[in-house]
C-alpha cells in the first residue's frame, strides 16, 4: 500500500520529534548521575599521577667514594665491583674512583693519584675513629665505610639507601674557555655546616702498570675523580682547570652537598658535558 506525501511527511517529523525527546532526556540523566558522584571519585587519579612524579623527582643518587691505587694488590677487584655496581644501579648511584698516594713510593706511581685525595680519605678516618687509612675502602653517602671489595657490604648498602632531601642543586651547562671549565650554579639552601662540592670525572681509563704489587697487570677503572672545588656560598661558579688531553666526551662533573660535622652526602647529581 501507497503512503501518500502528507502521510510520510508526518510519519518522518514523528520519528524526529521521538528521537530528540529520548536524546534530550538520556543527556540530562548522564548529567545528573556525574553530578551526584563523590567529587574525590575523579581526583584520586590525578593525585596518585602527581605523588608518583614528585617521588620520583625528589629521589636523588647515592654517592660511593672508592679509594683506591694501582699500586695497591688488592684494589683491582674493587675498582671491578664498583663497575658491577654502576651497572646494577645505574642512575641511582655515582661512583667516585679517588686515587691516593701513599703507594706511590712503593714501586709504582699512579698516574690518577693526588695528595688531596689521600688528605680527604684521612679526613674520613678521624671522624669515623679508625686507626688509620687503607686500600681499597669504601664510603657510601659519607656514613658506611667498608673494605672496597666486599660486595655484601656495598650493595646492602646501595638496596638500603633512601634520600633525606628533595632539594635540587641548580646548574647551567658547563662552559669550556681557555683551558677552563666552569659551572655556574645556585643552592639556594645552603647551610653554614655545610659545603659543595664539585669534581671534574673521568668516566673510565686503562693503564699497564709495569712495576709495584700489580706489575705486569692491565687495569682498568672507572669514573676517576681528577680535580675537586669546593663552594660554601650558595650561588657562584665552580671552576676546573683542565688537562692538556681534555676531550668533553670522556669526562663528566659530579655535585654534591655534604656536611662538615656528620659527613653525610646529599643532593648529588651528574652533571654532562656538552
């Protein structure tokens, strides 16, 4: 049977007139249910999102400082366990390899060694009350101290570590002028017991050590502190003076905060050379 153009019409604005009615009214339920949920039902995502960041930003790496020689026996397996060690926690810890020099007159002297770094590992045996230096040692954070090569030590604690501040050392990129490398920073924090350091690194090396205990040996070492600058006013620049062979890619700057009366490490960071 034949509808006729009245008819279709009429059939065709009724179907029009159901279908917004029924729309309208399903649009204005939706709203009224999102209206009558529990306001704390759409931000308890957001805040999870924003806790998990912030915990994330706020964590910052542990510090362990190797003193070490080529000189020195017994120091090879653990300048091999600190490699193990940077390998296994990555970002969440920097190793720093200080080379000292009271072996060096015993039958080889260590291209990396430097008097300095034998005063600040004396530095670290009277506060900690030992009778006196030895190779290889580890400090972890400026506390935990421990035969270099004692792998259950240093990764208990390594897994252990939890960072005691969320306060963040500013730097600018470094800048490389007339042999110099310079560091702007600021610390806004910065407290009279407490000093900043800077130390230009070399990220790894390999010698072949002709005389002494390891005679005949090839050892290899990383992350190989080479210079330090300390700062104890909160905003300046850190500046090195560099080696004749300097190459940007092979070396990095490591900052940390540490306290002059507990020895305790904080705030540390890499800092890259570009």
């Amino acid at each position: 049977m034949n509808l006729s153009k009245a008819n279709t019409f009429t059939v065709h604005f009724a179907s029009a007139i159901y279908i917004l009615f029924f729309g309208a009214l399903l649009i204005y339920s939706t709203v009224k249910v999102v209206d009558m949920l529990p306001k704390n039902k759409f931000t308890i995502p957001l805040q999870i999102s924003m806790s998990s960041f912030e915990q994330s930003k706020n964590s910052t790496p542990s510090v362990v400082e190797l003193f070490t020689s080529e000189g020195c026996s017994s120091c090879p397996s653990a300048d091999k366990l600190v490699a193990m060690a940077q390998n296994e926690f990555n970002d969440k810890t920097i190793i720093l390899s200080y080379h000292v020099d009271y072996w060096d007159r015993l039958g080889w002297k260590d291209p990396f060694s430097r008097a300095a770094f034998s005063e600040r590992q004396r530095q670290y045996a009277q506060h900690l009350n030992l009778e006196s230096v030895y190779t290889p040692q580890a400090i972890v954070n400026g506390k935990t101290e421990f035969v270099g090569s004692n792998k259950s030590a240093l990764w208990n604690a390594l897994n252990n570590y939890k960072s005691t501040s969320n306060i963040f050392i500013e730097t600018e990129m470094p800048m490389i002028k007339n042999q110099q490398l310079s560091v702007k920073y600021n610390y806004a924090v910065l407290e009279p017991n407490e000093t900043l350091l800077f130390e230009l690194v070399l990220k790894n090396a390999t010698t072949q050590v002709k005389r002494g205990e390891n005679g005949g040996a090839t050892l290899s070492h990383i992350n190989i502190v080479q210079d330090i600058v300390q700062k104890n006013e909160s905003k300046g620049t850190a500046t090195f003076n560099l080696p004749a062979n300097f190459e940007k890619e092979n070396y990095l700057v490591v900052a940390f905060v540490q306290n002059n009366q507990s020895f305790e490490i904080t705030n540390a960071k890499k800092i890259t050379i570009i």
